[in-house]
C-alpha cells in the first residue's frame, strides 16, 4: 500500500518540521513589554522586577509550544502505527 519512497518523504518532512519547531524554541527571548508593564517597572530601581516579568513571559510563552509539540508527536506515533500495521 505505502511504498517506500512515500515512507522517506514523511519522514523528512516529519524531521524538518521537527527541525523548524526546535528553532523556534532555541531562540525564543523577550524584550518587550506591554505598555502598564513597562510604565510599573521603568527605572533603574527595578532591574531585579523586571528580569522576573521577562522571565515569566517567556515561560509563558513555552507552554503553548510545548502543547502543539506534544500533540503533533502524538499524531505522528499514530500515523506510524497505522503505516506499520498496513505493511
């Protein structure tokens, strides 16, 4: 049914999404901040506040990723199980 040249291309296709998402994530850095964020925390006074408000944005951040990499590893176990199974 699968041949398996179709088997390879999922494969890599597979590889370099996995690729791209581990990019994303290696460079992952907030600077920014919303505008009553950065009004509370502006002054030398508070540097210590204000790595902790970027730190926490970051982690934020990395949940949702996480998420989708979890669900698209899931989906990819199926999708190989079911090739496996049909071979």
């Amino acid at each position: 049914m699968f041949t398996k040249n179709k088997i390879k291309d999922s494969n890599s296709k597979f590889q370099n999404i996995f690729f791209g998402i581990c990019l994303f994530l290696i460079g992952i850095s907030s600077n920014a901040q919303c505008a009553m964020c950065r009004a509370a925390l502006a002054g030398d006074s508070n540097v210590k506040k204000a790595e902790a408000v970027n730190d926490g944005i970051v982690f934020l951040m990395v949940i949702p990723y996480l998420l989708v990499a979890i669900i698209g590893f899931l989906i990819y176990k199926m999708y190989r199980s079911k090739t496996k199974k049909a071979e």
